[in-house]
C-alpha cells in the first residue's frame, strides 16, 4: 500500500481487520482522517498507519 494511495471503506475495514460501525465511529469521532469526494468516504492510506501508530502509543502494555 503506497502513502499517496486513497482507499474505500471496505478496503480499510479489511486492512484494519474491522467492522463498517468501527470504521464509521473512528472517521465520526475524527480519530481517523477521511476525506469526502462527492458522496464517497475514502481514507488516506497514511491515515490508516497514522491511526495504528496512535493507537499503539495510548493503549497501555
């Protein structure tokens, strides 16, 4: 997955192993940075890792 790539949220459910409500809370709650292109939601593949990387750094060990 390239950085510049833009994905559906199908593809970033499956690439984050998450149902479409987890998906759609975390873009609503703006913890994951999406964008609108007329009426799609696509998700910048940075995002994505700029989300897991957070994600990493808060959860506790």
């Amino acid at each position: 997955m390239r950085d510049d790539e833009v994905l559906t949220a199908p593809e970033a459910m499956t690439h984050l192993k998450i149902g479409r409500s987890a998906l759609y809370g975390l873009m609503r709650t703006r913890r994951l940075a999406s964008l609108t292109i007329g009426r799609a939601r696509r998700i910048p593949a940075h995002a994505l890792a700029d989300y897991v990387q957070r994600h990493l750094e808060e959860t506790p060990r």
